[in-house]
RNA sequence: GCCGACGUGGCGGAAUGGUAGACGCGCUCGACUCAAAAUCGAGUUCCAAAAGAGUGUGGGUUCGAGUCCCACCGUCGGUACCA
C-alpha cells in the first residue's frame, strides 16, 4: 500500500483524542453516592451485548452497534442525562480451551491477550465507554457473585400459588424430605440423554452440535447426571411479561413460538388396569382416537409390552436410543414404531385400542404418550396409513370442499362423537374437558415446549459448581468459600470420563474425608446471564450489586425493564435474551432486583455481508478487518460509514468505495475550517466569520439549512435512523461549502451535532477553532449541551405546490405560505400548462392540500 | 411444512396516503493542472426528445398508492414430528 496523504489529519488526531478521553476519564460515571454524582438527571443506561474475545479480533459487525449506542449515549449526554455505557468480555468460551489444549497454554493468558486486543481496537474507534466499569466474565471477582447467583437457584424453589422464587427454608420448614426438596429446586440434578462428544469430552447443547460436527467432532448421545435449571417454571412468565417491553414484535415471537405455550387436556386411559395419562390440545376428537403411541423411552413400555412383541419391541428401542435427536428428525419422513401387543381403553366409549411405541412422540413433550386421532392429525394419518390402522372421522370440516383425511387443525363440527356430535369445535372442546373433570378422567392442561435448561458442562474452563457432593448427595458450599476457582491444570486434554476434565485435579477435587466437589463446570452462557447488573457496581465486594444503585439505574417508574437501551445481534433472540430473563426474575422474587425484566427496549442490528454479498467468511475471502479500514480512513470514516450504510437493523453489504464517499464528506467537514495553504499546511478558512465581519445575507442560507439539520438529526437519533440523519448533515455541509460566508457559531454547532456519529474530527476542529474564536463556548463539545432548532430559521416564505391533472404531475408553482385555498386553486386553473391539458374536457372536482398540491379532476 | 421479514435506478438506500429515486457510490462532461491525483462545478430511472412508462406480478380501495386491502411469485432469516 503506497502512503499517499490523508485528506484530513486524523492519522494525527483521532489517537490524540482517545488519549486525552482515556488521561481525563471523559466517559466516566459517577454512581449514586458518589462524589460528582447529580441527581437532578435523569438516568439513561446504553447497553452492547459484550462481545466473546475471540483471536480474530474484532469484525466490522461489532462496530455497527457499538457506533450506534455510542451515539445514543453521547447524544443523551449532551441533553442533560446521566449515562451508564459500559463495556466488558464474555470470556469463558470453548474455543479458548481448544487452543489450550491445542498449545499447552493456560486458557487465561490466550483470553487475557485477545482482551487486551479487543479493547485496543475499541478504543481506537473513540467509543465513550466508563472503561473503569470494565469487567470480563473470567474475573475471580466476578465468578465469585456468578456462583452466588447458581446459589440463589439452588436454594430457591418455585411457590406455584404465589407464582415466584421462594428459599428453600419454606419448605424445610413445611418438613418436607430431602429428596422431596431437592426435587424442587430450581437448580436440580437429574439424568437426561444428552449430546456427548467424546474427542471434545463434553456435552453440547443441541443448538452447538451442528457447528462442532462440521469441524470433524464426533457427538453420540447417552444419558448422564446433569444439573438443570428449572426454566419452564417461568414459562407463563416469560410469555406474559415479555407483552410490555419495546421489543421488536418479531424477536417477541421468536420468544413465544420457542416458549411454546399450548392449551389442551390431559387424559387417563388405562392399559390392564393401569392408568396411563396422554396430552392433547384436541380432547373434542377423543372419540376418534384409533390407537395410542407412547415413545420408545416410556417407563410403562416394559410392563405392558406383550411375551410375543418383547424382542421386536427391545429391538426398536435399542435402534431408536442409538440415534441422535438429529438423526431422528432427519428421518422424519418416514414414519417406523412397534406394535406393543397391549391395549389400552379409551375412557369416552371403552373401545379397546392397540398400543404402540414409535418415535414420532417424544419423551420431553406432554406425557410422552399420545392418543392418535388419525383422522384430523397429519402424523397419526401417515403412521395410521403405514401400519393399516383404523381412521374415523370425528370432525366435520366447515367447508365441502375440504378434504377431512388427515387435515388437522381446523375447527369444524364434531360428528360420530355421542354427547359431542353437532357441537362446533370449541365448544366440543370445553364440554369434553367438563365430562372428563366429572368423570375423574382429565383435566385441563397447558403445556409449552420450552425446556429445563440443560446447565453443565465438561469442561475446564468455566465457573465450577459450588456444590460438593457427600453419601450421594449434593450440598452447596458456603458464600464464604467463593469464589471457587477451577483447579491449576497442565493437562486440559477431555480424559473420555463424563466428569469432566477437573477430575484430574484429585487434591482439589477432595473437600474433606467424606466430601467431593462437583466437578461439571457451568455454560458460557452464567456469565452473560447478568453482566449488565455488575456494570453498575462492578467493585462492590459485599453485595453482587449495591442495592441502592441497583434501583437508581434500573427502576424507573414508569416503563417495564430496567435497562433503556439494548442493542446487538438477532442470534442472541432466543437463547442468551431468555436465560438472562430468567435469572433476572428469580433474583427480583428473591428481592434482590427493583424491576421483573432486565431490559426495556431491544434493538437488533442487522448483518452485516461481505462486498459478494455473501456472509462474511475466512473461507470466502471476504472478511473486512476494522483495523485495516481504520488506518486507511480513519475511526470516524468507520463509524459513519457503518451508520450510513442503510437503516441499522437491516442486512446490508459492505462497500470500501462507499467509506471513502464518507471519508470525502468529513473531510469537506474539515475544509470549511481549513484550507491548505502554499507549503501544504492546513490554515484558517476565511469563509469563516463571526461578529461585524459577517453579511446577514451571505451566512443566512447556511443559518436555514443548520436549523433544519438540528431538527431533522434529533429527530433521527430518537427513531435511530442514523443514515437518515447522517444524509441531512451532509446537505447543511454541502451548503456550507458553497456558502460565501458561514457564521463560526453555526458551523461549530453543526460540528456538536455531528459529534455523536464523528467524535474525533469534530473535537479537534473544534478546539482549533476555539483558539481563533475564544468567544465560542469552553470545554469539550460532548460536555456541551444539544442544540435546538430555532422556528424562525425553519419558516420558509413560500413553498413549491404541485399541480396534478387526474393524479399526473403537470406543473409546479411557488407560492406565498400564506396563500388560501381559494387563491392556489384559481392560480392552478389559471396556468398555461394546466390549461393545455384540460382542454375540452370538464372539471369534476379540485382537490386543494394547502402548501402541498392541487389535484384537478377532469374528463 | 410452519412462522417472520423484505422485494424501489447500474449499486447502498430516501420518501406523515400527496413532486418516486433525498443522500452517497459509480459513471459522463467541464474547471484547475505540463500531466495525473485530489478538489470544485454540471448531469445521471427508462426512451434521442415531446408524449409516455415506471417501486416483484395481478387485482382492489382512493381525487391520489412504493405506502392501505386481497391473491400470487421471489429472496432472506428462524424453526422443525411439540400431539
């Protein structure tokens, strides 16, 4: 790359900048209590999602929106808020401890270093971040108060009257038996079938396996000891508290859909006396269930399994336990199962109905057992029409010409179904859930797909459990113990022991003669579950949070959420949004929070494509590297250019030719300041004027267009429609630069409205300019206070009016503001143009918008 | 399959139901220069222009539709036997 000169300085200045924020802590906030704290501002807290600091560094996605919090922030700033924007590290992670394991390097110097490598380049785009409310996940200090949390969980049980958290001490006192408690937590062990890869010697959580299998991993499935997180206790409520928040509408449904809520029945068959309940959303088609499937897994398949079937039913398990859930959906197509040689009675006519397993019904959902109505349900028909079992039809669809076989989900009439028949579908379905709640064979249900959180891992680099393990059971260490820090190991290396690599460490491993600590780790997911409660008091070390600042920042009363802004990507719409939300409502039952949900308002940033328009990939050679950019064009080239590119939440491509259109805009920034003069050097731009040397006419047309820019900008950061704003101040800039004379006033306070997107180059003029201009107002122009629009620079002295014949723009004319309706309509009808075009025809109606058009209707 | 978002110049994108294409990229021409770069100025939806056409397609509502309604097509994202 051959140096060429920089349009404008900022290989000079943008460093220079983020020197003098960092020397003068610029960004930092005082808490409640603190010294400089003022509490007649009101609070805004500007959140990113903190980034995981992978070896590559940053990727220009991270930017897009950290820029635009980074405006919000400064922009709230300058109107007079309080401003909490923080920034930290997710640090625990898999790929650190590959590259351990891979090197023989202890995963925290690797993660120390990319640390210290993403907060370089940070700081280098001049984002205004309290860097001494720095925190990453990894930090003892921090792994003391995420193990308090599992604590919390642990000791906590979900109270279904009153629909919150709980201690556990209410139940101890109820003097119900350990087991009987431990059943109840909200943080539980049990044993589930779980995704193990032996070369990675861990589980993976279903959303990690297909990543990790592509990379050559191996991933079998086999039932373990894990510890769960009773997340579908909050099922309900993670439903019916997301309806208030400023989310956007779809990542609510994404939300929902995962949650799953359904309404239906549960219902009790009997198989040889025995009772066997299955779930159903259509208890109204209860008369055309055919036969019943209970999946491979069911506890029952072993007693009610017939002598004949025994080997074909053992043989079917077998195959099914061997296939991953991946597999199993991947042979979705084709249905298989088992006849059982049972039957089971259904309660509604004591038809005896054959029983079968198959792995189409899942154990996790329901009761794991099904009553298939073959007739109204796609899967039942398929499976029915595979294995010739019977198919009638109890719905009548509401039209003829749909064809009932197999078509479910429609409401209709019930038909052939006794006491239920001529009824339509809803009420069919309400006076089935009566008879059997009278008859004792049912009941109403709800049930959702959500769930429990699958919440440990194998592996060594992550928070361990603060639990040990004494007679088989499991007991929590004390809040004085922790943190609880993972053992020194040289070897990180998976041992194949489903324990995890930590069983290594034997002295650590052993807590007293008789006890033993839990040796799974917890999921990168714990740290990013409450990070933002620890910005605001990232050093206390008495409490997780001080509650006092707690509620300064996250109370308010008047909207739902504590954090005003929250700002990343879409992949983190289910997942990292729910768990957060979760713990977030435990710690506010347990009276550790001021508000139920963490944050109030969420905006998703769009992706971010290569210059193919494909994703971005090192396979694909279309990686933009912020650092790259940065020493070409500069930070602020960076940062507007990423704001300019389209509206933030959507997915667009990157264009280099397009930084270098805003390179150009910033630099013309810079030349109505400065001009180059004989020996290169930047001088003083004579356009600029203040006091006696300025003609009213001459600075009066920039004066107009800065007005409008301050009216239209401010507007703009509200809606956060950065582009928008960003084309506006180009418009008032290129005024300016035509202009004969410009105000300094005006131009220093287009440069405070541009400070927000373009921190760097609008300090450093600034401070140039107040060298020359001492009149111009002291301190940095981010401490300054946001500009507002004066009407009587917006008022224009007359407007352009369109003329339309039959809704086709004929003419335009420019009018008085004040002109009457009256008057515009004769002016219109009195034009050349229009008359040319309306003649011989008839005029039916004009339609007059004051200062806007005429539409004169004519045949 | 199901759910959701989106379809506007050569490109990224603007448009409270009221001038479609702001702003930027690219391109063309001009000024400056010995020359180039940079910069500045003019132009740039299509058609040679007038007329006309034009926001994925077809209908509808309206004086007027990119915008609202119905149907369809396409692209992207999420999800996947959830009874």
């Amino acid at each position: 790359m051959t140096e060429r000169k920089k349009p404008y300085p900022f290989d000079v200045f943008e460093p220079k900048w983020q020197a003098i924020w960092d020397d003068q802590k610029t960004f930092k906030t005082p808490n409640p209590g603190d010294a400089n704290f003022d509490a007649s501002k009101p609070k805004y807290y500007v959140l990113d999602m903190f980034p995981y600091p992978s070896g590559a560094g940053l990727h220009v996605g991270h930017p897009e929106g950290y820029t635009a919090t980074d405006i919000v922030a400064r922009y709230k700033r300058m109107k007079g808020f309080n401003v909490l924007h923080p920034m930290g590290w997710d640090s625990f992670g898999l790929p650190a401890e590959q590259y351990a394991i891979k090197t023989g390097q202890h995963p925290a110097i690797t993660t120390f270093q990319n640390i210290d490598n993403f907060r370089r380049q940070l700081k280098m785009l001049g984002f205004s971040y309290d860097w001494d409310r720095e925190i990453a996940t990894t930090d003892h200090d921090y792994v003391r108060w995420t193990q308090w949390i599992f604590l919390q969980l642990y000791h906590s049980y979900y109270n279904t009257d009153l629909k919150k958290a709980r201690p556990i001490s209410e139940l101890e006192a109820q003097g119900l038996s350990r087991d009987e408690i431990d059943a109840k937590r909200l943080a539980y062990v049990a044993e589930v079938a779980v995704n193990w890869s032996p070369d990675l010697g861990t589980v993976l959580a279903n959303e990690e396996v297909e990543e990790w299998k592509s990379k050559g991993h191996t991933v079998e499935r086999r039932p373990l000891r894990q510890w769960m997180l009773r997340i579908t206790d909050y099922a309900e409520r993670l439903i019916d508290e997301l309806e208030p928040l400023d989310w956007p509408e779809s990542i609510k449904l994404l939300q929902r859909n995962w949650i799953g809520k359904s309404e239906g029945a549960e219902v009790q068959f009997t198989i040889n006396g025995e009772e066997i309940t299955v779930y159903t959303t259509r208890p109204d088609t209860l008369f055309g269930a055919t036969y019943m499937v209970l999946c491979p897994e069911h506890p029952l398949v072993d007693t009610i399994c017939s002598d004949e079937q025994k080997a074909a039913v053992a043989a079917y398990r077998e195959e099914c336990a061997s296939k991953s859930d991946l597999e199993r959906t991947d042979l979705a197509k084709d249905k298989s199962g088992v006849f059982t040689g049972a039957y089971a009675i259904n309660p509604v006519n004591g038809n005896q109905i054959p029983v079968w397993i198959a792995d189409y019904v899942l154990m996790g959902y329901g009761t794991g057992a099904i009553m298939a109505v073959p007739a109204h349900d796609e899967r039942d028909f398929e499976f029915a029409q595979k294995f010739n079992l019977p198919i009638t039809q109890v719905v009548q669809p509401p039209s003829e010409d749909i064809n009932w076989q197999g078509y479910c989900g429609y409401e209709g009439t019930s038909i052939n179904s006794d006491f239920l028949t001529g009824l339509p579908t809803p009420e069919a379905k309400a006076t089935m859930i009566q008879w059997l709640e009278e008859k004792g064979k049912g009941n109403k249900k709800v049930n959702y797909k959500l769930r429990d959180w699958l919440f440990s891992r194998q592996r060594y680099w992550g928070e361990p459990f603060p639990i040990v393990w004494e007679d088989g059971h499991h007991k929590a260490i004390d809040e004085s113990e922790l943190p609880l820090l993972q053992p020194e190991l040289d070897d990180f290396a998976p041992t194949g022991d489903p324990r995890g690599p930590l069983v290594k460490a034997t002295d650590w491993i052993s807590y007293s003669e008789t006890a033993q600590r839990e040796t799974n780790t917890m999921p990168q997911w714990a740290g990013s579950c409450w990070y933002y409660l620890r910005y605001l008091d990232p050093h206390n070390e008495y409490r997780f949070v001080d509650q006092a600042v707690e509620e300064y920042w996250m109370g308010s009363s008047k909207q739902a959420g504590g954090v005003d802004l929250y700002v990343g990507g879409t992949e983190h719409a289910v997942l990292h949004l729910l768990y957060a939300r979760f713990w977030h409502k435990v710690l506010f039952d347990l009276g550790h929070l001021t508000t139920n949900e963490p944050f109030h308002k969420l905006v998703n940033q769009g992706l971010i494509l290569g210059e193919d328009g494909q994703k971005m990939s090192k396979s694909r050679g279309n990686v933009v590297n912020p650092d790259d950019i940065v020493l070409e064009y500069g930070a602020d080239s960076l940062r507007l250019y990423e704001m300019f590119m389209g509206p933030l939440k959507d997915v667009k491509p990157w264009a280099t030719k397009g930084v270098e259109g805003i390179s150009r805009f910033l630099a013309r920034v810079w030349r109505v300041a400065f001009r180059e003069n004989q020996e290169g050097k930047w001088e003083l731009n004579p356009k600029l004027v203040s006091g006696d040397s300025a003609e009213e006419s001459k600075i009066l047309p920039s004066r107009k267009e800065l007005h409008k820019s301050i009216k239209k900008v401010t507007q703009d950061i509200e809606d956060m429609s950065f582009n928008t704003a960003i084309s506006k101040m180009m418009e008032c800039t290129n005024t300016m630069t035509s202009a004969e004379q410009v105000d300094v006033t005006d131009y220093a306070t287009l440069l405070s409205l541009l400070n927000p997107f373009a921190p760097h180059l609008t300090e450093e003029i600034y401070s140039q300019l107040r060298d020359i201009f001492p009149q111009l107002p002291e301190g940095q122009l981010c401490q300054h206070t946001w500009a507002v629009a004066e009407e009587k620079y917006l008022i224009e002295s007359s407007v352009t009016v369109v003329v339309q014949i039959n809704g086709k723009l004929r003419d335009k004319m420019e009018v008085p503001v004040n002109t009457s309706k009256e008057e515009i309509e004769q002016l219109a009808l009195n034009s050349e143009r229009v008359q040319s075009f309306i003649e011989g025809l008839t005029i039916r109606k004009v339609i007059v918008v004051p200062g806007k058009l005429v539409n004169i209707v004519a045949n």
